[in-house]
C-alpha cells in the first residue's frame, strides 16, 4: 500500500476550503466576463471580416486607411488593454488574497503536511 504524501493531503485540504473556494470565484469573476468579452469582440472581427468586407474595405476620409484596418489594429490595442487591467486587478485584488493561502502551504511543506 503506498504511503500518504501528507502535502497533498494538505493540498487537497486546501481546494476544499471557503477560504481558496473564495479565491476562485474572484478569479473567475475577473477572468470569464473579461474572456468572454475580447473573444465576442475577436469573433466579430472575424464575422466582420468574412461576411461584410466591403465594410471593412471603407476608407476613412481621403486617406489609405479603412474601417478593416482599424478595426485590426483595435485587436491589438484591445488585447495590450486587457492584459495590463488583468496585471493591475491581480497586483491590487487576487494576489494579496491568495498571500495567506500560499504561506498556510508553504508551512504544511514544511512541516511534512501538519496543519
């Protein structure tokens, strides 16, 4: 019979707590809408792109550029945006939470899984 790793135990402990059950639904509550949101925006992008490109095809003014090259270069601002808000949510909300996780475990490591 193999021997008990207590650290997974702990570990296994750990995912069944209110406490990092907590950490998860503030996790996902960022992340869902906000991938929901750039995927809906990529998708209509692309729809856009294949279903109307005589609207991406409409120049702007008397210049070169058109809506489809805005409409692409929004991609990328878009995406630089959410990762820098990602990067500003977790500094000042999700990390400090899961702070106190992380030292609970690194302790049981420690001390060979004891709570």
């Amino acid at each position: 019979m193999p021997e008990s790793d207590p650290v997974a135990e702990r570990s296994l402990q750990m995912q069944r707590s209110p406490e990092f059950q907590r950490l998860r639904r503030t996790f996902m509550g960022f992340i869902v809408p906000l991938t929901v949101l750039f995927l809906g925006w990529y998708l209509a992008y692309v729809l856009i792109a294949g279903f109307a490109p005589s609207f991406f095809a409409t120049r702007i003014g008397d210049s070169n550029i058109n809506v489809g090259l805005l409409f692409g270069l929004a991609q990328f601002v878009s995406t630089f945006v959410i990762t820098m808000a990602y990067s500003r949510w977790a500094n000042r909300t999700y990390d400090p939470l899961t702070e106190p996780l992380a030292l609970e475990m690194e302790q049981a490591a420690q001390s060979g899984g004891a709570r």
